[in-house]
C-alpha cells in the first residue's frame, strides 16, 4: 500500500473521507464506464481502449427498459 504510504494515509481514514463524501454530496466520486471486449483481447489492448473512452468520453444515451424490444 505505497500509495497510502506516500499520502500519509491509513486506508480505514480513506474509506472514512470516501464515506463521508458520498454523505455530504449524495453522489459518487465516479463514475461507472462499462466496455465491451471480444475474447482476444489482450489486457494492454483493453487497458488502451478504456484509457482512451475516460478521456474522449461519449455522449451518454438514455433507455428506458419498456422501449425496449425483445
């Protein structure tokens, strides 16, 4: 835990702060980006993708599950 090392952090105080946010904002810190991948994929080429998607985000669409057609 290098990183908590070098903030002078424990990670109980992290998870406290992370807590308190949530709290006092009523929202998360971020956001959950969801990507799709075929089996080939190495890790590298993901990794790049995923990289690539938080910086050049896309406009989000909304759905609404009862428009949906099976």
């Amino acid at each position: 835990m290098k990183v908590f090392d070098k903030l002078n952090l424990l990670p109980l105080d992290a998870l406290r702060m992370f807590l308190r946010y949530v709290a006092e904002n009523e929202k998360l810190l971020f956001a959950e980006v969801s990507v799709m991948m075929s089996e080939g994929d190495e890790d590298a080429d993901i990794l790049a993708a995923v990289r690539k998607r938080l910086k050049y985000p896309a406009k989000r669409i909304r759905v609404n599950v009862e428009g949906l057609q099976c």
